[in-house]
C-alpha cells in the first residue's frame, strides 16, 4: 500500500467492499441501452433541391464528357455544334457541371472532413466519384492532345475543325 498513490488506494478501498444490491433492481440495471440516432441522412435548408439537380447534372455530364474525349482523342476535335449550337453547348455546359461537383465536393470535404453525403439511393456519391473520374481523364486526354498537336482546342468551334 505504501507504493499506491493515494488516488489508487481510495479505488482499490472501493474495489475491496461488496455492496448487496436487491435482484429485482440489478436486472433493471444492467438492460443494454437503446440509443437513438437525432441526424437525418439528409440534410435540410434547400439542400435536398441541390442534391437532385446536382444527381440530374453528373448523371448527363459524366457521358457526354466521355464522349467529347473520344472525339477529342479520335479526331483531334471536340463535339460537332450541332443543331443551333446545342450538342456544343451541353458539352460546355456538362465540363461547367463537373467542375461544380467537384468544387462542391472540396468545399465539403475542406469544412466537415468528409466528401458529399450519399444522396438518395447513393447517387450523389456516385456521381462525386464519376466526376472525379471525369477530371483525371480530362487530363489524360488533355495532356495528350497537347503533347499530340501542341494545343487543345478552344471553347468556340473553329475553322480547322468545323469550317
């Protein structure tokens, strides 16, 4: 006892006596805790909107980017205009939306410590990974078509593709 601090003596004192504790109340003591869980999946304020255009978005993006890369890799051009500019404008448009879950996705990732949250049926987070999936081959192919021709080309249709 003279080598036990005196914080370690007055434990084993408790430990050393027995308390008789009636059988009726032990069982009430010892039942498992049941806990609930307080957090929604989802989080609320308008969110619940973004999600599911953010779901909607990545969805048509990540294959039109697929798209526009093999067209790049395979004819040195991205998309063809289209009627009224429109096949030009979704592949703009779907490069813009990428870039903006990924954003989102660091933003989120920079302030709770973790990527976005699932979304219904995992889709959001399905959409996150194809979109950062999206991002490395956009610089694969990138970088490809640079060491290739010397450039990538621009947002606007030019001559030397559509002229």
């Amino acid at each position: 006892m003279l080598l036990l601090s005196p914080s370690s003596a007055s434990l084993l004192s408790l430990q050393s006596h027995s308390y008789h504790v009636d059988s009726s109340r032990s069982r009430r003591l010892h039942q498992p805790l049941k806990v609930a869980g307080m957090a929604k999946e989802t989080t609320d304020g308008g969110n619940g909107i973004v999600e599911k255009v953010a779901i909607a978005g990545g969805l048509v993006s990540t294959p039109v980017i697929a798209w526009s890369l093999y067209t790049l890799k395979t004819t040195g051009c991205g998309l063809p205009p289209g009627p009224g500019g429109s096949i030009g404008a979704l592949e703009g448009v779907s490069y813009l939306a990428v870039v903006g879950i990924i954003g989102w996705s660091l933003y989120t990732k920079a302030k709770t410590g973790s990527g976005l949250p699932g979304g219904p049926s995992g889709l959001l987070g399905a959409v996150e990974g194809l979109s950062y999936l999206s991002l490395i081959a956009i610089l694969v192919v990138f970088g490809l078509q640079f060491l290739d021709k010397g450039s990538i080309p621009g947002p606007l249709p030019s001559d030397q593709c559509f002229g």
